[in-house]
C-alpha cells in the first residue's frame, strides 16, 4: 500500500506554505499600498531624504511589492514568487546600506531601525522560499504537481498466481468490481475501449482508451485517446511474491484532476481523496481474487451500486424490509 502518512506530512507541509505564503502576500500588499499612497511619510518615517532618486525609488518599491502580492495571492507557484521577494530584500538592503553610510544623527538611526526590521522580514522571505522549494519537489515526487496533473501509485499483495491476477485485470469489464468510481468499461476492440466513471456532484465522465504496451503475465500499459474528460494513462505490473505462490500487483496511474486544484479539494471534501480511492480498489481487488466477493458491513450490504458506502452506521442485522428492498433501500 501507499504510504499514506509520508504522503499526508507532504500535503501539510504543502499546506503550510500556502499559508505562510499568503501571509507575505498581504504583507507586500499593505507595504505596496503605503508606498505608493503615502510616499512622503514613508520616506519621513524611514529617514530617508527628500532627494530626487528617493522620490523615485520609494514609488518603484511600492509597485514591486504589488506585483509580490499579485504574485503570492493569486498563485500556487509561491517558491518562484518567494524568491522574487528575497531578491527585492537584497535591493533594498544594499540600499540601505549605501543610504547609512552616508547619514548621520536621527536620520541614520531611523535607517538603521528600518534596515533591522528588512533583516528580519528578509529571514522570513528566505525561509518561505526554502520551503516552498522543498514542497514542491516533494510534491512532485508524489505526484501533487503544480497545474492540476497527478500521479499516484499502489501495492498490494495477492495469494493468487501472476498469470490468474494478469488475466482478472485484463479482462476490462472486471474493473468495475473492484474501482468503487468506475461505472462501466466496454470492448470496442482487441486493445481498445469506451470508459465510463462517476465524479463529485453526482456527474459522469467518459473517455477512449488503448492498452500501449502488454506481456500476457507481466505488464499492461494504457492512455486515454482523443477528447478525454479526464486525460489519464495508467501501468500495472504482476511480479511474482517471493514466496512463490502470492503476486504483488504494482499499479501507477496519472492523470489531469477535473477543476486543477480546486477538483481535487472538492473531491477530497467529499471523502473521495484520489489517493486513497486507489489504496481502497487495490484492497477490493485482492478481497475479490481471493474470497470471491467484496466484503461489506452490515451498514452498507449494497455497496457501489446504492453509493451507500459513506456514511455508514454500526453494523446491526438487516430488517427484513430492507433485505426486500434489496439495491434499492
């Protein structure tokens, strides 16, 4: 299986930095704002002249810290915007730095506070930057990449030789008993086929798919074609269990989220965390090879096809009105 905890620490670090990086975001739009709206009582409180260029530069700091906060707010992208940030405190401090050299008295003081209070927020920057970094080529690893796209992968064990796990799975039309999301898979030729799944908000999904790459035993290897709704590809691996009779099923599956991020918080909001819907097929699957069937509470005798399985109650003994009503209760 998965490692769900790993991958759930990446997500909260992920999480983190969106928020820290949001936080900068207002930040520069309140320090881009005064800038530009009170240019002169800016340039007072942080000691600087009346001279020419300062008239100037203020202004132009006001601005790039608007386009930081565009930037920060409106992206997932903040490692980029974090470090354009970063590079806008070293503008400054070597400002600054030129700026106290060249002052004396109150006005060097003023300066000198102002230039602590950038080292400090320039830290800040820095490590955002840094972490954000990190996120990102965690996140890439595990498949949560920027722009909507993801990968997951999956393993599980099977006490049922390679060749009959192989067969199960190439024989399309069993998918479905197994991938609680998937409604049908028809044949439309020897490597080809029509999809068919369920999506948030009671809607379907459709799209072609051709097999790309089979050993009979091994491997088998497909995309979608065409205009899919959800643009996908997918591998599963049969490899013999070292003790001789068991195969491990290894499965890798890509594919566009509908919606970019925003598709992904809905469906993980509704308890439908692409993920983990990959984790629970592999767990029907083994459950189907190897006992026949999937193994349902009471609370959800029905299963997939009265979409009752959340929320379920405490297993309790079916009335005999609900037993009548079969699929339909």
């Amino acid at each position: 299986m998965t490692r769900l905890a790993t991958r759930e620490a990446a997500e909260a670090r992920q999480d983190e930095v969106q928020r820290r990086g949001r936080g900068l975001g207002w930040m520069s739009l309140g320090l881009g704002v005064a800038q530009l709206a009170a240019t002169d009582t800016v340039r007072r409180i942080s000691g600087v002249d009346d001279s020419p260029t300062s008239r100037t530069v203020v202004p132009l700091v006001g601005a790039r810290e608007l386009v930081h906060a565009a930037g920060l707010l409106t992206s997932r992208r903040k490692s980029i915007w974090a470090w354009t940030r970063v590079a806008g405190d070293a503008m400054d401090l070597a400002s600054l730095g030129m700026a106290i050299a060249h002052r004396r008295g109150h006005r060097r003081r003023r300066l000198v506070g102002v230039t602590g209070a950038i080292v400090g927020i320039t830290v800040v920057d820095l490590l955002t930057a840094v972490q954000a970094t990190r996120a990102k080529r965690i996140g890439a690893a595990r498949g949560l990449r920027e722009g909507g796209s993801m990968e997951l992968t999956a393993t599980t064990t099977i006490r049922m030789p390679s060749p009959t796990v192989y067969a199960f799975w190439r024989d399309l039309g069993n998918l479905p008993t197994f991938m609680a999301h998937l409604e049908e898979i028809r044949s439309t030729g020897d490597r080809t086929s029509h999809w068919s799944a369920s999506a948030p908000f009671g809607k379907n999904v459709e799209w072609d798919a051709e097999i790309v790459d089979e050993t009979p035993g091994e491997k088998i290897a497909w995309r979608s074609t065409g205009n899919a709704d959800v643009p996908n590809a997918g591998t599963v691996r049969f490899v013999p269990a070292p003790d001789g009779v068991s195969t491990e099923v290894h499965v890798v599956l890509s594919y566009d989220i509908p919606g970019g991020a925003v598709g992904k918080a809905v469906a993980r909001y509704f308890g439908e965390e692409p993920h983990q819907q990959l984790d629970d097929d592999l767990r029907r699957l083994k459950q189907v090879l190897e006992t026949g069937e999937v193994v349902r509470s009471e609370g959800a005798p029905w299963g997939k096809r009265a979409r009752k399985e959340f929320p379920q109650r405490p297993a309790q003994p079916l009335s005999d009105s609900e037993l009548a009503r079969g699929a339909d209760a």
